[in-house]
C-alpha cells in the first residue's frame, strides 16, 4: 500500500515541471493501464503513478476552465463584487483585485470569473477592502496563466 500512496504522489508531483499543461486526454491513457493492472499485479505501481498524473492534470485543467469565457473579453461588460485587497496607486491608474459576485453583459448573465485584477484610469477614487462595487468594464485575459 505505501508503493501505491508514493507513486501517487510522485505521478501528482510529475505534472509539476510542465510550464504548459498537457492535453487532458492525456491523463485518459491511465484507464487502460489501470485496467490492465487488475491482472497484471506488476502493473499497479505504474498504474497508481499515471492515476496520480491524470487527477492532478483534471484537476489542474478544471481550475484553468473557470476563467474569463473567449466570448466576453474586450466585450463590454457590468460586474458588481467586492474590493480585494489594498488598491494600488499608480501615475496613471488605480490598480485593484475585485471578488466578482455577478456579470452581465451582451442581453445575459455569466458566470463569475471568480477574482479579478482591475485598473481604473484617470479617475482617483479611494476604494476600501470589503467594499461592493458595479463597474462597466472591458476584461481580458491575464498574459499568463498558472495552475498553481
């Protein structure tokens, strides 16, 4: 039982050193492999190290999925939520984290992205931590994304 909890483990760890996450599918190739362990007993080493990989690539896949929808970037948008964090003021904008609670935009409502990193131009307005706002926006994707 200890192989199969350390080969777990080190199939979670393994998807670590990826800078870009492999295809999902990828983690399917451990079914068969898993399959083939119940007869082959020499298989369920390997077999809880590919289980391992292919629940933390979901897991990590799933984390990534509930960003920003292609459909509504640049597109203008309404979101209320609240202030995260302490803003930060630059020369030329107020730069923010917002818990968004709620998105409408294009005749709907979708579904939060979750946290937010704002910047508010021109206007210097003093935002407090734990304060709701609603805000016409335009959002984008960040550059990059991390699954960790």
């Amino acid at each position: 039982m200890r192989k199969a909890i350390l080969a777990f483990l080190l199939g979670v760890l393994a998807l670590y050193p990826f800078t870009d996450l492999p295809d999902a599918r990828l983690g399917a190739a451990a079914l068969p492999l898993l399959v083939a362990s119940i007869r082959f007993h020499s298989l369920r080493v390997p077999a809880w190290f590919a289980l391992g990989f292919a629940w933390a690539l979901l897991r990590a896949s799933w984390i990534l999925a509930t960003g920003l929808p292609p459909a509504l970037e640049g597109e203008p948008l309404v979101i209320e939520g609240t202030v995260a964090g302490l803003p930060r003021d630059y020369e030329r904008a107020l730069n923010f984290d917002m818990d968004v609670a709620a998105v409408t935009g294009m005749g709907r409502e979708w579904l939060s992205p979750g946290r937010v990193r704002l910047s508010w131009y021109g206007r210097k307005r003093i935002l407090v931590p734990g304060e709701t706002w609603r805000f016409a926006v335009k959002l984008k994707e960040p550059l990059q994304k991390s699954a960790i």
